[in-house]
C-alpha cells in the first residue's frame, strides 16, 4: 500500500521533520542516491512484464482462460511500473510532485494496482483449482465469460477501494500531503486495506494448493495400487507429485517472502506511526520497501517458468531464435570461404 503509508513515504517527506513544503538539501541527496535502485526495480518491472503480456497477445496457442487471466496480471504489472513506480520513485523529487495533486493521488494509484495484482493471484490460483477440480465444468462454454467478468470485477473492485479516501479524508489539496498522508484515517484505512491485501490472497494461495496437492496426493496413491497389481512403478506420478509440491511451496513461499517483512514492519510502527520514526526505522522501511516493490518485477518469470504452456513455448522460440541464427552464421561463412577462392 504505497510503502504501507506515511511512514514508508517518509524517505522522501519525514513527517516528524517537516517543516515546508520544500524537502531539504539532505533529502535530496539521500533520495538521489535511492534513486538507481528505483529505476532498476522500475525498469525490471516494465521489461517483464510488457514481454510477457506481448508474448501471450502474439502466440496464438496461448489464447487460453488461464493465459488471459495472466495476460490481465502482466497487464496490471505493466501499468504498475509506468503508472506508479516511475513518477513516483523516480520522477517525483525532480519533478517536485510533491507541490502538486499526484503527493495524494499517486499512493492511491498504487495502492489500487497492487490490490489489483494481488487479486490476479487469487484468480489464478481458483482458475487452477477449478481445471483439477471441476475438468469438465472447465470447458464449458460459458466458462470464458465467466473468466471474463471475474477479470473486470477484479478492476473495479480494486480501483474503487482506492479511491475511497479521495471522496472522504483524503481530499486533493495542495500543501497538505504530507499531513494527509500522516493522519490517523489514513493509517486506519492503510492497515485495514494492507490486512486484506496480504492475508486474503495468503489464505486463498494456502486453501487452493492445499487442496490440489491433496487431490494429487490421492491419485498418486490409487495409480499406484493399480501398478502396483502390474509390478511397475510409477515413477512419473511421483514425479508429478514432486512438482506440485515444489510450485505450492515457492509460490507461496516467494509471496510471503516479498510481503511478510513490510507487513511486520508496519504492524510493528502502527501504534506510534504518526508522532514520527527513528531513523533506524526508516532504513529498516527502505529496505522492506525494495523488497516489495520488487515482487510485481519478479512475478512474470516466475509465472513464465511455472506455467508448463509458457515455458514450453519460451524454450522453442529460444531454440528456433538459436537454430536460425546458426543458419545464418553457417550461409555467411559459406559466402566468406566463396570469396576467398
């Protein structure tokens, strides 16, 4: 939730220490160093996922309910990067936004899409729960209209819970961003908000692949009574069980990983948040803010080496990629040693 609040935005605009509207001299210095890693995260966030949102748009084999709904993630990673991270990580100090309406609308613009990309977490996992669970309620015809309204709904639910406090407590005024951003309303609203953000897509990822595992679990082991009548072994159902385990695991345990550090720190600084923070604490903010605003850069490769279908079309476009290339190097080799004689 843009840093979880004020106190994660105090990098750029200490609320205990401010006293204009002008940051200081050594705010400036600091954040210009800061900068760099937020142009990587940025640019790392933009590269990924445009490549892999075009990646699903141009092949064809991919236009499939699953790849769509991770085309509308992509999407939102996307506009993550261009409409978030880059004016307000990046552009924000040289631009002086912090004189204009984006110091209140832009933690509000994040806030929707990291709602927004938290609750594509959650439409995956149903849209792979539901292809183990129900295969045939899978393919139905009005399956893709459902995927459909489920995606929109996504959109829409999440900008409107961002921008419930520009109609309430958070009115666009020029000047008062930081004392907007450091009330208790705000800080209310942000945990509140955070709380679902986290805990929601947390409790769905465990329930969903919990259960896949179990329905897994099960096949394995009556596969493996049939086999076993026939002295064979079913070497490649343990298998497959192995990798439903590992994805579960490191999906689930990378979501955690990129979360869990900001959730704590900010629970931890909720109840004296707004009197201000120690230094201590905003270095231990900048460093759990990295951390989560790497999560949306990351995501695209993780989806892209999980999803069989993406990864198997990414290998033979990297292979005919390298087949054609060593055609050509082997037709102008040709055309050199010609030359010669």
């Amino acid at each position: 939730m843009d840093q979880l609040t004020a106190a994660i935005n105090t990098s750029v605009m200490p609320s205990s220490s401010y006293h204009g509207l002008t940051p200081t001299l050594l705010q400036r210095q600091a954040y210009s160093g800061e900068i760099y890693v937020y142009i990587i995260i940025t640019a790392v966030t933009i590269i990924t996922n445009f490549a892999m949102l075009c990646f699903i748009i141009f092949e064809r084999k991919l236009h499939n309910m699953s790849n769509w709904i991770l085309a509308s993630m992509f999407c939102t990673g996307l506009v993550y990067g261009l409409a978030y991270l880059l004016p307000r990580w990046v552009l924000f100090m040289p631009l002086k936004l912090y004189l204009s309406y984006a110091c209140q609308i832009l933690p509000l613009v994040g806030s929707a899409l990291i709602v927004n990309f938290n609750l594509h977490l959650v439409l995956v996992s149903m849209d792979r729960y539901c292809c183990v669970l129900y295969p045939f309620q899978y393919h139905m015809p009005r399956a893709p209209i459902i995927t459909r309204c489920a995606i929109i709904f996504v959109w829409l639910i999440s900008f409107f819970i961002a921008t419930i406090p520009l109609f309430t407590f958070l009115v666009p005024k020029i000047g008062m961003c930081p004392i907007q951003l450091n009330s208790r309303s705000f800080h209310i609203y942000t945990l509140v908000a955070f709380i679902m953000l986290f805990y929601f897509p947390l409790l769905i990822l465990c329930i969903v692949y919990t259960r896949i595992l179990w329905i897994v679990n099960i096949h394995t082991q009556r596969r493996h009574e049939i086999l076993s009548r026939h002295e064979s072994s079913p070497t490649s159902v343990v298998r497959r069980n192995l990798r439903a385990i590992t994805y579960m695991m490191i999906l689930i345990g990378l979501f955690m990983a990129f979360w869990l550090p900001t959730m704590i720190h900010y629970i931890v600084l909720f109840p004296t948040i707004h009197q201000g923070m120690s230094p201590k604490a905003i270095l231990i903010g900048k460093i759990v803010r990295y951390i989560s605003l790497a999560y949306p850069a990351i995501n695209p490769l993780l989806y892209a080496y999980f999803t069989p279908c993406l990864r198997s079309e990414i290998y033979r476009k990297l292979l005919r990629s390298k087949g054609h290339l060593q055609w050509r190097r082997g037709k102008l080799s040709i055309r050199q040693n010609g030359t010669k004689y």
